[in-house]
C-alpha cells in the first residue's frame, strides 16, 4: 500500500479503499474538460458532477471518478452558467459509488492516479464562491473591514468571510463608515446565494458510496421547509450510505451543519471524516434525529452549536455511536459543546470542549476526556495533541492517549480502508491511513502514534532527521532511541532512514 497525498487534517489516499473494478459502467467527471462529452473516458469526461448523476443511464454498480476541482449542484451541460438554485443539490443514487481526488485528465487514466490530498474534488454550496476569501478566520477586524465583523440578520457576520467579501465589493460604504440597515439588506441578499443541502441522500441504502470530497457551503435556513433549515453540508433521510474521507467545512443550518440524518434507517457509516467549523442553533457538526449512524476515525472541531446542545455531535435518540474519534475544540450554548446524546463513545479523545465534554449520552469507555467521566478505561489526562491551534490533532509521544485504548473496541472496517472487501474485520487503518493498531494495543482518538513520527506531522522525513541528530549521544528515554539501547546513535537513524515516507 503506498501513500502520498495529505490534507492538513490527516488523511492521505492512493489506491486504497477499492475493493475491485467497477461492476458496472465507469463514469468520469474533471472540471476542466470542454463541452460536449458523453462521461465514458476521461478524454471525453462532463465537466458538471450533476451530468453524470443524472444521467438517464446511471445504474447499480456504477462508478462515478471525479477529478479535482470545484463543482457547484446547480451546474450542469445545460446551465454550465449555474442556475443559482438554492433548491439545487447533488443526490447519491443507490448502488453507486463516487470518487473523488483524481487529477485533471485522469492522470494515467488508472484508479491508482487517485490522491484526493493532492487532487482535492470539492462539492461547493456557495454559488457566488468569491475568490480569495479574505477573512477565513474569525478574529480581530482588519483596518477598514467596519461593521461587516458584526452579527448580520440573514448573514453570518465574521464567521463568514465570502459575505464580507461580497459585501464590501458591492457597498465599500458599509465596511469602512457605518454598517446601517441599508448594509444588512445587501448582506442577507447577496449572502442568501448557497443551497440549501450540498449533498442530499434520500432513502438510498445498497451500495452507495461517497468518497473523498470536500463539501462546504451549504445554508439551510430555509423559512418554512424543515427539511431545507437541516444538514448544510448533506441530509441523509431514511438512508444508510457508507461516507469515507469527506470533509465537512464552513456549512451553515438551524440544525446539523455539517450533516443531519433523519429517519429510523438513517444509519449511514461515516469512515475517516473531518467536521471543521460548522455552525448550527443545535448539532453544530452533526445533528441526529433518528437511525444508528456510526462515525469511525473522524475528528470534529471548531464546530458550534449557538443556540442549544451538541457543539460537534446532537442526538436526539441516543442511536449513535463514535469510534476512535477526536472532538476538541467545540462549542454549544447550553451543553454537550463536544457530543451530545450519543449512545456509545469508545477509544476516543474529547478535549477543550466548551462548556464541557460530554452530555446526555450513555457509555464512554477508553477514551481520554477532560474533566474525568465514569466508564471503563478512561482517564482525565491532558492528550497532548502535536499542534491543535493548527489543526493537527495527532498525539504526541509523551501523550498518555497512547496504546491506552481497547482493540475489542476497535470498529468494524464499514469502509473497507483496505479494499481488501472485508467489512467485518477490525477497521485497519486510522485517519492518517496508517495501521490502526501498532504497539499492540490501539491508541485512543482518530490516529495512532508513528513512533518513527518525531514532530507529529503524519509522516517520517526531514524534521523527524534533524530532531534525531539534534539528540545525538543522549538517552531520552524513549524516542529518538528508536531501538532502545539508551543511546541516540547510527542504529537508530538506520532505523529512522528504514520507514522515510508516510507513516504505513
């Protein structure tokens, strides 16, 4: 198994997580291809992900890859403008896998060229998509930027950058003099432009398959459909699909705005997922309302509920369950900023959660939790993430996180990370797609410890080279004494030199 993309939060794909060919028709989509393609080669690839999804041919057993790029739900051969729907949405289909993260033009043409860390695919809501966006992070207002950092009726104030963007382009008056009434008005029309759901998954069960996407920019707040005021980044109801590698950012609902599932069979699989910096009154990340979902290797953060429970995490049914998860940094204006209700949280790190860790849900067990919880196996200890400010939530060496947790604990491989097509087995792999267990006993949260990994950034190479040499002649204890002799020596940068690359 080889590796060698890398998003910023930790996972990494090649070739791994296909099980076999395609059993039916392969369908390709690349953002930069022309008009006019029938979607059957790369050659002749759509340029619009709606075209191969609509297709009148489209059936179980259908592969869809798609290329990098931004594609937008209400794009298609014959609104290649965009519509600027908010009704617009792409819709998973039973029995059909899509796959994201090829490069443009297919690369050499093999489901191999696939590394969604390098080719990122993105499923955008925002129609409008300013670019660049000037205020990604909340913070202290620039000079000049006025009133757009305050709380808007109909907008998102600061937290939403391309608002303030499109704003001061069309009114330079509002961000630099006063921010009136007038200004308001122009923010709630111009910042109104984002569907609803970004992606939209209705009573689909065998076989469908999402697969490394970015998706972000949904907005449900629709005034009078409840359906349309939940799960802006994506709305399962009554579905199960299996959801692997996706990132969930920057969606907006009343409630779940990463992802809502509704519906007693709303038990999807969420495989190796990022949920960053979703809003929502309740479920900031994600919002459950009926079904057994399961999140496997996924890490949750910055995500807020402003209005009520479940900053990362709100079940209304204690239904769900969270394995080998990181949720740090979450809020929610009442309790649960990190999960809310949920059935079972095991192997797993809640951390700097606000105003606390955990609420209303019933088990926890080898799990790392600020502020000690009851349950078998868990501690109160710092985790000691490698950099959470930057997002890095891998655990360090001095980390008591580490082979802490329990392997009969370790989910089922719902995603098959492997691609070895066994989903029954233990789930093999952690974020990062390295091994999920390597000391013999699995780490608590959504990676397990490289200990070949000396500065924590999910791969062995030059940092880790310096930090060995930097401890020449010295015992430390642990690592850089990669063989344990109680010295830092030739053996074991031969060690080190031994696993260079991503940490497999």
């Amino acid at each position: 198994m080889t590796r060698s993309g890398r998003f910023s939060l930790g996972w990494t794909i090649a070739s791994v997580g296909l099980a076999g060919p395609a059993a039916g028709t392969v369908w390709h989509v690349d953002a930069t291809a022309p008009p006019g393609g029938d979607g059957l080669s790369w050659t002749s690839a759509f340029a619009h992900l709606q075209d191969a999804l609509t297709h009148p041919d489209i059936a179980i057993g259908d592969e869809v890859r798609v290329a990098e790029g931004r594609y937008y739900p209400d794009r298609s051969a014959a609104d290649s403008a965009g519509t600027d729907e908010r009704e617009a949405r792409f819709r998973l289909i039973n029995g059909v896998s899509i796959y994201g993260g090829f490069p443009a033009g297919g690369g050499d043409g093999s489901f191999e060229a696939r590394d969604p860390g390098r080719f990122e695919s993105t499923l955008s809501g925002d129609l409008f998509e300013p670019a660049p966006r000037t205020f990604d992070v909340c913070g202290e207002p620039p000079v000049g930027s006025g009133g757009c950092f305050d709380g808007t009726p109909g907008a998102a104030g600061c937290r939403d950058g391309s608002c303030c963007d499109l704003v001061c382009d069309a009114v330079p008056v509002c961000c630099i003099v006063e921010w009136d009434p007038q200004c308001a008005d122009v923010a709630a029309d111009l910042c109104s432009h984002r569907v609803y759901n970004v992606v939209y998954c209705f009573v689909v069960n065998a076989g469908a398959r999402l697969d490394g996407f970015t998706i972000t920019g949904g907005y449900a707040d629709h005034p009078e459909s409840i359906y349309r005021r939940m799960g802006g980044g994506m709305l399962v109801w009554n579905g199960a699909p299996v959801i692997v590698r996706c990132r969930f950012t920057d969606n907006r609902a009343e409630r779940g705005g990463g992802l809502t599932l509704l519906g007693t069979s709303a038990d999807a699989r969420i495989v190796n997922g990022v949920f960053a910096r979703n809003r929502a009154a309740e479920g900031g990340g994600v919002y459950i309302e009926d079904g057994s979902p399961q999140f496997i290797n996924c890490v949750f953060h910055d995500n807020g509920a402003s209005d009520g429970r479940g900053g990362a995490v709100y079940d209304s049914t204690t239904g769900s369950s969270i394995t080998n998860g990181t949720v740090a940094g979450n809020t929610a204006a009442t309790a649960g900023g990190g999960v809310y209700g949920v059935s079972f949280v095991k192997n797993s790190v809640l951390w700097g959660n606000t105003p606390d860790q955990v609420a209303g849900t019933i088990g926890v067990a080898y799990s790392c939790v600020e502020g000690a919880i009851s349950g078998p196996g868990n501690l109160a200890s710092d985790p000691a993430f490698v950099d959470p400010a930057a997002g890095n939530f891998r655990l360090r060496h001095d980390s008591p996180c580490v082979d802490r947790a329990h392997n009969g604990l370790i989910a089922p491989d719902a995603g098959d990370l492997d691609g070895d097509a066994e989903v029954g087995e233990p789930t093999p792999l952690d974020l990062d797609l390295a091994r999920r267990v390597l000391n013999g006993t699995v780490d608590a949260g959504a990676y397990e410890l490289c200990r070949y990994d000396l500065n924590g950034d999910g791969a062995v190479g030059i940092p880790d080279l310096i930090a060995l040499i930097g401890a020449w002649g010295t015992d430390p204890g642990g690592p850089p004494d990669l063989d344990g002799d109680g010295d830092v020596g030739i053996s074991d940068f031969l060690e080190l030199l031994g696993k260079w690359g991503p940490c497999t």
